[in-house]
C-alpha cells in the first residue's frame, strides 16, 4: 500500500502497486522496505462450507500459482483496493462490528476474493451474438442480488455461482443491458439497497448487507444514481405518515435503473 526504500521477496523486486505471494510450500524470503505499510490478506480454504467461497478460493490458488511472487496489478485498481481495506478495517468501520454480524463476514470475505481475482484475472474481449443463455445469466444475477444471503460484489463471485465464462457475463450484460458486469452488479445492489431502506435502522446496516463495505463510496455512487444521499431516504422513510412523501423514483439517475 505504501513503501519507501526497496522491497523484495524471493529475489522479486516490489512495488505498492503488487500484490506479494507469501504461500507455498517451498517457504519465502522477503526483505522489507525502510518504511512500509500494508495489509496482509490470510485465506483459509477450510474456515468455509460455502462451494462459492471454496471454489472462488481454489480459483485464487490457480491464479497465483505461477513462479511469480510479486505481480503486478493497475495501479487505480491497487488503490481502490487499499481504501477498501483501510476504510473497512479502521476503528470505526464496519469492520469493527463483524463479529456481530456473522452473515456480513462471510460475505465480506466471500468479495474479498473476489476483489483479488478481478484484480488479477485480465478482462476479456467483447464480442458474440445475443443468445437465451445471455438472457438467463442476466435474470439469474438479478436473482442473486435480490435473495443471496452473501450477495455478490465481484464477477469473480458470479463466474463460479453460474458457472459461467468472464467473456460470457461480459457479452450478457453488453447486449442485454449495455452495462459491464461490474457496473451491472453495481446498480442492483444500489436498488436493493434502496428497498432496503423502508425496514433498516442505519444506513451501514444497509451498505454492508449489500456488500458496500466503504461507506464514502456507497454515499456518492448512492447520490450519483437516486440524487439524494442514503441518509436522506432513510429519513423520509422513518418519518410518520403524512409528514413526507414515499417515493422510490430516482430523482437524477446517471445509469439504467434495474427493476
């Protein structure tokens, strides 16, 4: 996440930019830089019963098994990374109430994974005719989102549950709905967060169940697509009758509104 001064392991130069391999059987050895700040990610294959988060994690170990140690990953992306994290692990988010909130754990660790393989697994190109099946994965993902305990926030996550290409998802929502996976999932978790809102007691009960664990970036995507921020519909949504109007409409809506 951060590091002044050289960083290397198993021979590998290193940057903040890297996600760095400490598995394997053959051990590691890493020198550390002068000044260093990161977050180490420990993946237990066996803390889960759940297939998706087992497969999603045998998935993991294939992608990282190559000779490679440090692997490089888009810098935009290695930093968003590290806000989720910082932002997730800090004293006063989310993270601190996890243990209180066995079902946002799971799926939190479910989309940690699932952050580091679409991290690490290139896109693939666009292109193929529209067919039934694209239509299927389409309704399948809405379905997911809509009644998964453990609601998806990453195609990785989508690819194993359907059992699916990355091409395929990818040519299902262009034509289907002219968005990519992720800005799909996106939108339907915000529509669902926004139903959401008529029974929640907070807006980060709301966020986490839909897998928002970065409360800035749920707020202003939230903003972006319903012209109001979380709290302002939770506070419409909680005041008596009469006192305003209930209206899930979006007001300014930047992206296609999933019903």
């Amino acid at each position: 996440m951060r590091a002044s001064g050289r960083c290397r392991i198993c021979g590998e130069d290193g940057t903040a930019d890297d996600v760095l391999v400490f598995s394997g059987r053959s051990g590691f050895e890493f020198v550390s830089p002068d000044l260093f700040t990161f977050v180490g990610i420990e993946i237990d294959p066996a803390s889960s019963e759940d297939p998706v988060f087992v497969g999603m994690v045998a998935l993991l170990e294939r992608v990282i098994s190559s000779d490679r140690r440090s692997i490089r990953i888009d810098p935009a992306k290695a930093a968003k990374l590290g806000r989720l994290l910082t932002a997730m692990l800090s004293d006063d988010g989310p993270g601190a109430r996890l243990e209180e909130w066995p079902d946002q754990a799971a799926a939190f660790n479910r989309g940690l994974v699932g952050w580091l393989l679409d991290m690490l697994q290139p896109s693939e190109p666009d292109g193929g005719p529209v067919t039934p099946r694209h239509w299927q994965a389409i309704s399948a993902i809405r379905q997911m989102v809509k009644t998964s305990p453990c609601c998806p926030i990453s195609v990785a996550e989508l690819t194993v549950e359907l059992g699916l290409s990355r091409r395929t998802l990818q040519n299902a929502c262009q034509e289907i709905v002219g968005m990519s996976p992720v800005q799909y999932l996106r939108a339907l978790r915000l529509s669902e967060a926004r139903r959401m809102m008529q029974r929640a007691t907070s807006v980060t009960e709301v966020a986490t169940q839909f897998g928002f664990w970065h409360l800035g970036y749920f707020s202003r995507d939230y903003q972006m697509m319903f012209g109001e921020l979380p709290s302002a519909t939770l506070r419409r949504w909680r005041a008596p009758t009469g006192d305003a109007v209930r209206d899930t409409r979006p007001r300014r809506s930047q992206r296609p509104y999933p019903s």
